[in-house]
C-alpha cells in the first residue's frame, strides 16, 4: 500500500511536484484538513465571477426582443460559459485542496444541470458556485433545496411553468403539470430509483413544486406569465401563487399543504429520508472504492453516518477518509476525462491553462456542465475505457508531451518527484528507453491514468 498516493491521486486530483513530502507525514490528516472551510485564493477567483441573476434578467430581456437580439444573447451565454469553464477548471487543478475539488465534482454530477438545454449555458457556473461550493460545508437539504430554487435546475428540469391544473393559471391558459423536477429529484438527488415512492408520489411532488419560478416585476408581468405571455423576470427564485396546486398533497404517507413552505418541508423531509442516506452513500463509496462491487460494508456505514448527522456533508466526508477500504489497491481505478486532464495539469504544473483543458475536456468526450442527461456523467470506469477513448487519450497525451517537451532525463525527475517509491520499474525503464518521448510515456503510464 502506498497512502500518500492514494490521498493524492483516488482523493484528490492527482501528484503536483512536491505534494509527495507536503502529504507524507499524515495522509488522512491532509485529506481531512480540507473540509473545513475553501482556500482563500478560491474564494477570491470565483467570488468574482458573474451571479445567475444578472444573466436571467438579460436572457428574459433578450427573449421579447428581437431575432437579433436572441443571437446576441447566445453568443454572450456561450462566452460566458465558456470563461466560466476556464476559471473552474484552472482553480481545480492550482488548488491546495484538491479532495475539497473532487467533491465539488461529484456533487455538482450529482445535482446535474447541463448545457445540453441551451437555457442553461450562461448559467452552469453560476450553479456550480452558488449551490454546490456554497453548501458544500452544509447539510445535503441545503444543498438540494438551493439546487431546486436555482433557475438553472428550474429551467433545465422545466419546472419555471409547471402549472398546477386547478390553479388560477393552470384554469386560465388549460396548461398542466411538469413531473420532470419531481421525478429527478426523489430519482437521482435524495432517494434513488429504488427508494420506495410510486408515480403517485411523483405526482404529488410536483405539484408541491408548483409555482416555484421565477420572481416576476410587476403585477403586469404576474398577468403575462398567466396568459401565456413573455414576462419580465427579476432573475431570482420566486414562488408565483397563481401557479400553485391548490389543496393538500399526499408524499411517501405524509400529508402536505399550500404554498412555498410545503415544497421545502417536503424537500427537507426528503433529504433526510433513510432511502436518501443509501443512495447517497451509495454514490459516494463507488466514487472513492476501490472494488465497489465489494462495498456493502462501506455504504451500510457510510449510510448510518449519514442519517446520524442528518446529512451533515462535512461529517460524510470525514467518514470516508477513516474506511481503511477505501485506502486498499492504489491505482485500481481507471481516470475519467476530467480527472486525468487535471492531474495532467497539476503533474505539468498548467494550471493556468483552463481554457485549453475546456478543450480536452470536449476532445475527450466529457466536457465540462454538458452531462448527457439529469443521470450526470457515468462513475463506472468501463464506460471511460472504449477503445476509441483510449486512442483519444493516447493522441490528446502525445500532444501535450510535444507541447510542454523538456530535456532528457527531466521526466524522470518528475516522475521521482510525482510518485516516489510507487514509480513501477516497468513504467522506469519504458521512460528510459523512450528518448525524447520519456514525457509521453509517462502521461500515459498506470500511475497517470488510474487513482
């Protein structure tokens, strides 16, 4: 067992030069020490970056106005996302706190929001910051309750006009109810697909969730929004009575009232449900294991902690550094695009190049906040290891090696620095007998592409 690698590469993001010796005296220590709260130099690169409300007020504008402006507004959005991008991926791979990096990660793949739906581009960034960074020192139900109110998962779910069919809009305009926001949200983000609802449940769950929207200007705008019109939107959250379900509703054997409150005691109810702690440990130990078809005993505990500190997401964390399983076999998990192209930049020191590994990121077929679908990207290593995604690493990481090319005898070097003693012989003596192509062979050895 080598745990300085395993903290370094399987909990973080991969060895920058001199990791090793700032890691070796206490492992989980260094792991552990990071939850606490985000590096200050992170703080001040995102802090400021663009909020969603601004962007929603110009997208609602836009959308009155003309072909023209419409345009117009798409190609800002797609900027927007795309300098968005550079800045998260350029902070992730220059952080001191590369575990607190992965999390983000894996809850924002969590809480999917993708670009796929063009209303989300200008604000995809905006989510990552303002609902995960943000609660990731919280509970899971004030993470899923943020995620729920923001406009990206509004509009990418579809929930900004899901209208109660006995409201007073929903009689006017003969419009009906959305499911999409309920079904992911008990199916994917509290309870899993085997945690227990039915389609009534579904049902009932959006209609709670009816009239949660968007704050509207003006009681002109309330009128438009009822008739079908185009209204002007403040760009936050805001709950719209006219569209809400009116009665009570019945979730998971729990009755359910009117209004806003109901929809976040019936999202609160859900984050803390015992379906919720086993899905959501579920995820996290096959994130973090190394044989996770081997992991019951981990998620039974991973779970228990979990209901114990009510989601409590520090306290999680923390309980996965101590699963002395999940420090077993480093190397024995296969890097998705996304981890390899950061640990790529840490090993190379580029961490200011954010915007080309956007690039790698589209090149390797995982581009950042453009999931497939509200499922996220997969965390199974086989769908990273087609051979056409491993022709496109081979080729992307020879690029990369011409790119950055050093002296002879200098891979080396690095190498000795990146993984110490875990360095194999084999992958040694193939960057001896490389050349000039030393660097590439390490790029593409075991200890860069698995964690």
């Amino acid at each position: 067992m080598d745990p300085i690698s395993v903290a370094l590469s399987r909990f973080g993001l991969g060895p920058a030069p001199g990791d090793r010796a700032a890691v070796r005296s206490d492992p989980r220590g260094w792991l552990e020490a990071q939850l606490s709260a985000p590096a200050a130099d992170v703080t001040t690169r995102l802090d400021g970056r663009p909020g969603h409300a601004a962007t929603v007020r110009e997208t609602a504008s836009a959308m009155r106005g003309t072909k023209e402006a419409r345009r117009e507004l798409m190609q800002h959005a797609r900027e927007l996302y795309r300098d968005d991008a550079a800045v998260h991926l350029s902070v992730a791979a220059g952080s001191a706190q590369p575990f607190r990096e992965r999390l983000v990660a894996f809850w924002a793949n969590h809480l999917t929001v993708s670009i796929a739906r063009k209303e989300v581009t200008g604000v995809a960034g905006a989510f990552e910051r303002e609902v995960v960074r943000a609660h990731l020192d919280g509970s899971l139900g004030d993470m899923v309750l943020a995620s729920t109110r923001h406009p990206a998962m509004l509009a990418y779910l579809d929930n900004l006009k899901s209208i109660g069919p006995d409201s007073r809009a929903g009689v006017r305009r003969a419009k009906g109810l959305n499911e999409n926001l309920a079904r992911e949200l008990m199916e994917l983000h509290t309870l899993g697909v085997n945690g227990g609802y039915a389609q009534a449940d579904v049902r009932a769950l959006a209609e709670i969730l009816t009239g949660w929207s968007l704050e509207l200007d003006g009681q002109g705008s309330l009128m438009a929004l009822a008739m079908g019109g185009d209204p002007s939107f403040t760009g936050q959250f805001g709950f719209q009575p006219r569209m809400h379900q009116p009665g009570t509703k019945n979730l998971l054997g729990r009755a359910y009232g009117e209004g806003e409150a109901a929809g976040r005691r019936a999202i609160h109810d859900l984050a803390t449900h015992p379906s919720t702690a086993t899905h959501v440990a579920q995820r996290l130990v096959r994130h973090f294991h190394p044989r996770p078809e081997e992991a019951d005993d981990d998620v039974a505990h991973i779970a228990q902690v979990f209901r114990d500190s009510e989601g409590h997401l520090p306290t999680v964390h923390a309980a996965l550094v101590h699963r002395d399983s999940l420090w077993d076999t480093p190397g024995a998990r296969l890097k998705n695009p996304r981890d390899l192209v950061l640990g790529t930049a840490r090993a190379l020191e580029l961490a200011d190049e954010g915007g080309a590994m956007a690039e790698a990121l589209d090149a390797l077929g995982q581009p950042l906040w453009r999931a497939p679908s509200p499922k996220g990207w997969s965390d199974l290593d086989e769908d990273w290891a087609g051979p056409e995604q491993v022709l496109r690493r081979v080729e992307w990481l020879q690029r990369v090696a011409r790119t950055v090319s050093a002296p002879q005898g200098r891979a080396l070097e690095l190498a000795d620095d990146l993984f110490g003693a875990s360095l194999t012989a084999r992958t040694r003596e193939g960057m001896k007998a490389a050349g000039r192509d030393d660097l590439w062979v390490l790029l593409c050895s075991p200890e860069m592409q698995r964690r």
